[in-house]
C-alpha cells in the first residue's frame, strides 16, 4: 500500500477551530484506491459534535436522505480541501481499481459519507466499493439509511462490545436517525481469534443495542490495538 496524499483542514463551522484528518492510498497489487479518516481529537471536537445532534441535520440529496450537520461540513471541508482532486487523479490513473472507505469514530461517519458521496456523485459504481468502519455514530436519517442499504451490496460497521459511540445520537423515531446495515457485533475482547455477530437488523434491538450499559475504553481499542495511539504512530504494521 501507497501512500497518496494526506488532508488536514478546520472542519469547524462556527465556533473553536478543530481539526479533521483523512489521507488517500493505494495498491497496485490488490488494485485498490483507500480513503481513510481519522476519529475526534480532544474534548473540543467531541463538544461540537454534541452540541450538533441537538441543531439539526443538512439535506444529502434530494432521493437520499439528511446528515447530521457536523459530519456533513466535515466531510466537505476535507472533499474541497484537496481530497475531490486526488481521488479524481487516481480514478484517472487506476480506472478500473476498487475503492475501499474506512475511518474509526467521527471518522466513520465521515467514511461513510464519503463512500456515499462518491457514488451518488457518479465517480465510482456502488458495487464497486467498499466500507467498512469501526465505532461509527449514527450519520443521518431514515431516509439516509435506506438509501444507503441500497446502493452498497459491501459495507459493515464494526462494534465492540460496549462502545458507546454507535448507539449516539439516541434515536428517537425512524424519521430523526437510524444506522444503514451492516453491524457486525463483537460481544467480547475483539481478539483476532473471537466469534462476531452479523446482525440482521441494521438498528433495531438485536446486537449492540441490547446492551443496557457502556465500557467507554472498548471506543479506543479495535482488534486489540489502541486507536489513538496507532494512529499518532502513524499506523504501524501489527
């Protein structure tokens, strides 16, 4: 894997700046192109993405629901800070490659609107793309969901155990939030050697959701490997 280019920009509306971080890479031996993202930074960060499911949600497109505001403004901070054009040029040089999105908290949701955007846009095909996240709060509607479920026949949200992430904001009816599919639950330490679940439901009461408590350090590790701390190292093979 490649390293292409990395983006660092305020994705601060209004109020304190705080930072968002995503980078670009790719592989010409699993002909791939990578979007990753990076999760919240600090107490401020964590305050403005609060402070924002109580202001409300911005309009995707027309067929395909509304986002939280945080994450949509993030998310286009970062596509008009450089990301738009390099994912451009590397669509024009590896045209036939997958895309593969990932990011881990605030930055799955923004993997997810990525992914989204890209093919709702018309740059990549959906069956041509890949999702996956870790820690991912809810990102949008109803709508949103649905229309996510059927654009992406490949995207998986991972959990573990008790994170509390994926379950704020809470829902409060089908039309304010809801997670598009797939969950895959680990009810356990996350070795590389436990079970998972694949759940059915994409945010119903079945998996993460029956838990009736949080363990807010099962946010920070994944695959037993501390997040915050991987990605300061700059993302060292384990």
């Amino acid at each position: 894997m490649s390293l292409s280019k990395t983006f660092s920009v305020n994705c601060s509306a209004e109020g304190p700046q705080t930072n968002c971080f995503g980078f670009t890479s790719f592989d010409t031996t699993q002909k791939v192109i990578v979007m990753s993202f990076r999760g919240t930074q600090g107490a401020t960060q964590l305050t403005e993405e609060i402070l924002d499911f109580f202001t409300g949600k911005k309009l995707f497109f027309p067929d395909a629901g509304h986002i939280f505001t945080y994450f949509y403004d993030a998310f286009f901070f970062l596509w008009n800070g450089g990301l738009s054009q390099d994912i451009r040029n590397l669509k024009y040089k590896y045209p036939g490659y997958e895309l593969w999105v990932t990011g881990h908290s605030l930055g799955g949701a923004i993997a997810s609107i990525a992914a989204s955007y890209v093919v709702h846009t018309g740059l990549f095909d959906g069956n041509n793309v890949k999702l996956v996240t870790m820690g991912q709060p809810r990102t949008g509607d109803y709508d949103y969901a649905v229309w996510h479920d059927k654009t992406f026949p490949y995207s998986f949200r991972i959990v573990h155990h008790k994170d509390i992430v994926p379950h704020i904001p809470p829902q409060y009816g089908k039309d304010e939030l809801f997670h598009h599919r797939t969950e895959i639950w680990y009810n356990n330490n996350m070795s590389t050697t436990e079970p998972y679940h694949i759940c059915a439901e994409a945010d119903g009461l079945y998996c993460s959701n029956r838990q009736l408590d949080s363990y807010p350090p099962d946010h920070l590790t994944y695959f037993d490997i501390n997040m915050p701390d991987w990605g300061s190292q700059g993302c060292p093979k384990m």
